[in-house]
C-alpha cells in the first residue's frame, strides 16, 4: 500500500481538492479524519459522527488558536475555545461524514473545519 500525507483545509469541497483526495483514497485502507469547530457545537458533532457508525473519536476539548472564527484563546479576553474531534475511517465512511458535516455547517449557518489524510500504519 503507498501511503502519504494529504493535508489542506478541503471545507467545502470542490473540484480541485476532491481530484486530488480521490486518487489518494483509491490507494489506502483508512483516513483520518479530523473535525475542528467551535466548543458549543462539540455535541452536535459528536451525535453526527456516532449515527453514522463510527466506532470511536478521541476529543481534544478546551483548544485553543486563531482561525476564521477569530480568536478561541480561553481567557478573559478572548474566553470562547475550540473542540477538535479526530478518528479513523475507510473512504466511504469518510465521504458520508463529510457530505454531512457540509450539509450541518450550512444549515446551522456555522463554521467548521474537516481535514482528512490517508493513515499510514494503526497499531
């Protein structure tokens, strides 16, 4: 199996990321995936991933940086923070969870990013 990064921002998707992330998937067994949003959508996000099957995530809650949303610092003065959610998928599971966080973000009118590459070993 060849394996390799794939990294970017890919939300939301379109034609150039998608040619690239197709030929990747079509060589691997499993993507991870990686879910970045706001803390107060942690819940939501986490229903999402569990009713569509996937096993498992490990949570990083309380994250802190700048991004699109401004600043998510956790302290007085900038005191909002972030959740990152991450797992491992096959391309199909990959392609779903995708295609509905997309949907969710438009619907609740909320940014999120989602950033997937191809696994190279799981222990």
């Amino acid at each position: 199996m060849t394996t390799g990064p794939l990294n970017g921002k890919f939300m939301p998707p379109h034609a150039g990321p998608n040619l690239l992330i197709d030929a990747a998937r079509a060589q691997v067994e499993a993507l991870s995936l990686v879910v970045f949003a706001k803390a107060e959508m942690r819940e939501e996000i986490a229903l999402l991933l569990q009713k569509q099957g996937v096993p498992g995530f490990t949570e990083i809650a309380d994250a802190h940086g700048v991004g699109t949303s401004g600043p998510r610092m956790g302290s007085a003065v900038h005191p909002k923070t972030s959740v990152i959610l991450m797992t491992v998928v096959d391309s199909e599971l990959r392609a779903r969870i995708v295609e509905i966080l997309n949907t969710y973000a438009k619907e609740c009118n909320c940014h999120l990013s989602c950033v997937y590459w191809p696994v190279v070993s799981a222990i």
